[in-house]
C-alpha cells in the first residue's frame, strides 16, 4: 500500500470512529428517555453529585488553621443564598465572591 493510499484509510478509519463515539451517546439516549430509572435519576443525582464534589474538597481542609476559614465561609454563603434565594447563579456568583474577598483579605501572601 502506498503512503498516500495509507494516510488515506487512516484518516477514513478515524472519521469513523470519531462520528460512531460522537454519534453513540445520541443513539444510547432514545431508549433511556422513556425509563422511569432515568427519570429517578434525574431527580435525585444534581444533589448526589454537589454532595460528593463537597466532601472531596472539604475532605483535606486544615480546620485549626484560619486558612480554613475561606472555604468554610465561602460554603456558607452559598448555601445560605440558596437556601434563600433558590437561585444557582446568584448562590455560585456569591459564593465565588465571598471567597475571593475572604482569599484576599485572610490568606497571607
């Protein structure tokens, strides 16, 4: 086989395989719409998924230390200003903010 005719069906071979992946979750989808486990899911994992994302990044935080503060902080505000608020933007808008300023001001440089 020649170079040409080589790169050629390399170049097919991975068109392929990239439209079959980019293609498979779409076709893998139709089904799973109609589930009632889906629909379960759906519910109940946003939460799970915070949840766990909270524990992994509050799991090595050096609470003696005030650097623990800011993270802390930042929590709080966020779940204060959803629980009130029951807005997602403004609660990550504010959170991230608080965080920042309590950053800036709290941890020495």
């Amino acid at each position: 086989m020649s170079d040409t005719h080589y790169a050629v069906a390399a170049v097919l071979v991975t068109a392929a395989v990239t439209w079959s992946l980019r293609a498979a979750p779409f076709a893998a989808l139709a089904p799973l719409r109609a589930s009632e486990t889906m629909g379960h899911l759906s519910v109940r994992m946003p939460a799970g998924v915070m949840v766990i994302l909270v524990v992994y990044c509050l799991s090595d935080l050096p609470l003696p230390q005030p650097q623990s503060l800011v993270p802390l902080g930042a929590l709080a505000v966020t779940v204060g200003l959803h629980l009130w608020r029951r807005d997602a933007l403004l609660s990550i808008l504010g959170g991230t903010a608080v965080h920042v300023v309590l950053a800036s001001t709290l941890v020495p440089h």
